[in-house]
C-alpha cells in the first residue's frame, strides 16, 4: 500500500540516538551508530521521532510499505521482559575483562589536570586559562575507559565534561558562550562509542557554528574497551 512513514537521511545522522527513543513503536534502531527504520510495520507514520533528531535528518515520504501493524507492536512490547534503563543501546550490560599479564608494579601516574572545575555546566563563562587554550571537550566516561586518558588527552589541555545524556542542560549553549568570549586555539572531542554519546560531538560542532570562529578540531571515538576507534 501507498502511505506515509519516515525517512532517515543515513549522511545527516549524527548517531545520537533521540529518535530510536522517541520512537515508541520500536520502528528504528541504531545499526553501526546510525538511525535505521528497521521495521517498517512498526511505524505508524506519526511523526514523534521528527522533532527529536537534533541534525533534522528525518522526514516524511509517502511510498509503498507496509501497513502499520498495531498488534505485532504491541507484542514486541510485551516480550520485552527487561527492557533497557533509558532506552539507549549504550546501557546493554556487558562485562569488560581487561589484558592481564606480569607487568611490573609502577608508580602512580600523575594528574595532568591542571584547571577547575571541569564539569561544563560549572565552568565559568570566561577564564584566564581558557585564552590560547587547546580545548578538551570529552564525554565523561571517556576516562574510565581508556587508561591513559591523562597523558594522551588531558595533558596540555583545558578540560570540561559532560554527559549528553544525563545532563539537565544543552551544553552546546554553554560552550558557545566559552568559544565567543576566549581566544580557543584548538578543539579535541572525545566521545564513547555509544550512539548516545554522539550528542556530545553533536553539541562541539553546534557551539562552534553558533560562535561563529574557525578553531580547528578533532574527534576521537573510544570503544567501551578502551581502544581508540578513530
């Protein structure tokens, strides 16, 4: 049958995982950190996912599909037995067994830290260490995750985190103020590899745009394993 449902542009999709949770029929997935309509009878040509994609990367077209199947949805709920916390994959449970091995004992690491505080919705506006500063912008648990987070990303740097899912504010707006009223040489993002965690990355670039500066910048994906994807 001819009818309207959404489409998803795969190019605009940020991989932050809004619509999967606006979608309260199951219809889209996140599939190698992008948007997917997976079940076309799942979707019900409502629209609610429309308005919770930051990137505006889905809309309406009326083609062959379908149709919209209440019943099987409404068992796809029911067999959920354990569904997730938030509704993000990133919250699937798993365990982690790092490399063991008869490496020597070491001295601690020290902090590379070297400003305070570093959660974003702390952060002033305008602050003497944030002229001529190379910027870390990073996904807060990006540290527990790679164990040499201080030497390879703190060092050097100024540092504010965050958590786009969690986080009662837009960030963006609070690092485009940052990015307006300081002289930032260089920007480094550092986000997990959940699709959620694209909201941080998502909100870098929405702030730089909003301030209207160009500063170089860098994005580095940690899996939850601690390697560097990219």
């Amino acid at each position: 049958m001819i009818r309207k449902i959404i489409k998803i542009d795969t190019e605009k999709c940020s991989g932050c995982g809004a619509c999967a949770d606006a979608c309260h029929e199951g219809a889209i997935e996140m599939v190698n950190g992008k948007a997917r309509l997976t079940r076309e009878d799942y979707c019900d040509g409502l629209g609610d996912c429309l308005p919770a994609c930051p990137e505006g990367a889905i809309t309406f077209e009326e083609r062959e599909a379908p149709a919209y199947d209440a019943a099987a949805v409404l068992a796809a709920r029911q067999s959920k037995a354990a569904p997730l916390p938030c509704g993000c994959p990133g919250t699937a449970a798993r365990a982690i067994r790092p490399e063991t091995g008869a490496a020597p004992a070491a001295a601690p690491a020290a902090s590379q830290l070297s400003q305070w505080p570093v959660q974003i919705r702390l952060a002033p506006v305008e602050a003497p260490y944030f002229d001529g500063a190379d910027l870390l912008v990073a996904a807060d648990c990006t540290a527990y995750a790679y164990g040499n987070f201080h030497h390879d990303f703190i060092r050097g740097r100024i540092t504010l985190i965050g958590c786009p899912k969690l986080d009662d504010c837009d960030a963006s707006e609070k690092l485009a103020a940052i990015l307006t009223h300081n002289d930032i040489r260089s920007l480094t993002v550092v986000r997990m590899e959940v699709p959620c965690c694209g909201g941080m990355e998502h909100a870098v670039k929405k702030a730089l745009q909003a301030s209207g500066k160009f500063i170089p910048l860098s994005v580095t994906t940690l899996s939850i394993d601690g390697r560097i994807l990219d």
